[in-house]
C-alpha cells in the first residue's frame, strides 16, 4: 500500500497557447498534497485556474513543468482509480438510469448481468430504485445529478474530482446533494478534490480549503476545517463555529476575489 499523499502536485505550471499564438498560464508553481480519505475543497476567483488543477491530476493535461504525482507514481495518462463528476450532467441520453450506472462496470470488463447488478445497488443508494427504467429527459436535474454521481460511484474510485457539481441546482436541491455526497463518500476512504466558486459548500462539506490566486493561480493559503462529522450542511451552516471559519477564509478569498476584478475592468 502507498503510505503518504495519493496526490501531489510539486511546483506545476500549466501553460496553454492561445489562438492568437501568445501563451496562457493556467496555473504555476502549484504545489499541494492530498491524503488517503481527505476532503480537500478548492475556491478561488472566477477562471483562475481551479479546473485546470483537477486536470493535472487527472492526466487530462500534463504540466508544462513541475510533476504532478498520484500514489507517489508520475501522472503519464490518466490514473486508475479516479472518478471525476464534471458540471455538466454528463449522462447519456439514450441510456436509461440503471444502464447510465452500469456503463463503467461494463467498460471495465464486467458482464451486462454484473454491471447491472452492481448499478442497481447504486441507483438504489441515491434514491432512484423506482425511476430504474426512466430516460435522462424524464428526470430532474436534481435526479440527473444522482445519476451521474452514482455512475461515478458506482466504480468505487480511490479518488475522486469534482468540478462544481452542483452549481446548476436551485439552492434546496444543491443542499440536498451535497448532504448525498457526504453521506455516500462517508467510510470509503476515497481522497477528494473538490473545486467551487461557493465558499459556504467549500465549507460544509471539506477537511481542508485551499484557496487560489487570481490567475495565474497558485496555492495562496490552506486552512483545516475542524468542524465534526457526520454533517447536514444546512445545520452546520448555522453554527459560531462555521461562521468563524467562514470569516478566516473570506478575508484571504476577498482580496484575490477583487484583484481579479480590477484586473477585469482594465481589460474591458
């Protein structure tokens, strides 16, 4: 077994040219580290640079220098063991909810009765036994986003990355997913790297916040979250406790937040 960090990013830059020919960095010198079973959430001004971090980990982009690691290994492709729940729903329309489940089992070699098997498991741990059969159009956004969080699931990932999830949901909806998530990653030791523009979801639901730059991003500061678990995020929201949190990193998140925007307005 790995002993330390499952990921680790040491001094990456990601640099990307444009179409005029001039040259963009994403993110540089990015260094961070995350342990077997944390919750890391990740906030930052708007196009900072927060999804390309999770793509360095993902091996959907190398690093223009600096090394990006998983399980002490160099990221050369994308690493086995990972899920990654993007904003979009990223369901497949022509599947029904129980084959938009079984989809990965399938493609990792399982038989169409195990994949199935193990999928149904799963709809019925997100609370869509009874909507099995149903098509992604028939379904809620909110039940569209249980259905691809137990696809991703649903192949137990060790890691898992997630870019603005929830985002989409109407407030009531968004809570009521971010307590599914904490429920159905709780006990399973899977690292997660969670990326938000909402500081109170970072909150709820994270061990550790890390919050970026304005681009190009770096890590600025780290804070731990030492509020208890199991969680209801909407409770939690309401103690002294997360409101202090809550002051500490907005003070480091506001001053990032308004470079990005003056840096906008000279733009324009």
């Amino acid at each position: 077994m790995t002993t330390g960090p499952v990921i680790e990013l040491r001094a990456a830059t990601k640099r990307f040219r444009g179409a005029t020919g001039g040259v963009h960095t994403a993110v540089r010198e990015l260094t961070l580290s995350v342990q077997p079973g944390e919750f890391v959430a990740v906030v930052g001004p708007t196009g900072c640079g927060k999804s390309t971090t999770l793509s360095l980990v993902s091996g959907l982009e190398p690093p223009s220098s600096g090394i990006a690691l998983v399980r002490g290994e160099p990221v050369l492709g994308i690493p086995e063991g990972i899920g990654y729940m993007f904003q979009n729903d990223a369901v497949q329309p022509w599947r029904s909810v129980l084959d938009n489940v079984a989809a990965g089992p399938r493609y990792r070699g399982a038989s169409k009765a195990k994949a199935r098997e193990k999928a149904r498991v799963w709809v019925e741990k997100v609370g869509l036994a009874k909507f099995a059969g149903y098509y992604p159009h028939q379904l809620s956004g909110g039940m569209r986003k249980r259905v691809a969080l137990a696809a991703t699931l649903v192949n137990e990932p060790s890691i898992l990355l997630m870019d603005e999830p929830f985002s989409a949901l109407d407030v009531q909806t968004r809570a009521l997913m971010q307590d599914e998530l904490l429920r159905l990653w709780s006990g399973t030791n899977a690292a997660v790297v969670f990326v938000t523009h909402d500081l109170d979801e970072a909150i709820a639901l994270a061990d550790k916040v890390i919050v970026m730059t304005a681009s190009p991003a770096t890590v600025k500061s780290t804070f731990d979250v030492h509020l208890p678990r199991p969680r209801l995020v909407e409770e939690i929201r309401m103690t002294p406790e997360f409101q202090s949190v809550y002051r500490e990193i907005w003070e480091s998140l506001r001053e990032e937040v308004d470079k990005a925007r003056e840096r906008s307005v000279v733009a324009s």
